[in-house]
C-alpha cells in the first residue's frame, strides 16, 4: 500500500470571505502547487489561496492574497 501524502505532499487551499477552507488538490511539488494557487489567484476569484505541505502548521505556508 502506498502512502499518497509522500507522493503529494503540497497542499492547495482555498479559503472563502466566511473563513471556510478547502483543499484545492495535492501536488508533488512546491513549484507545481504555486503555479496552481496563482493561476487561481489570476483568474481574479476574491477567495484566498495558499499552499502548504502535508504536517506543516497550517499559517506558515501561506502565499496567496484575497483580491
């Protein structure tokens, strides 16, 4: 059996204006979970997105911006 979180470890997370989160998708990279966040975050959603690897404290990944 494998263990997916060592296969995808980057998190995508959104969070809505009423503070409710939710988890976009998993990624294998860092790089390849920013690309996702931004391409988000691009389309001008007003949502925050952020990623964050599986373990980490959930603030510490943070990297998106409400819009």
């Amino acid at each position: 059996m494998n263990d997916s979180g060592a296969l995808l470890p980057w998190l995508v997370i959104r969070e809505d204006d009423n503070g409710n989160r939710y988890r976009v998708g998993r990624y294998s990279t860092r790089a390849e979970a920013q690309k996702v966040a931004d391409s988000l975050e691009d389309r001008g959603h007003k949502q925050l997105y952020w990623i964050e690897r599986l373990g980490q404290d959930s603030t510490a990944g943070r990297t998106g911006t409400r819009n």
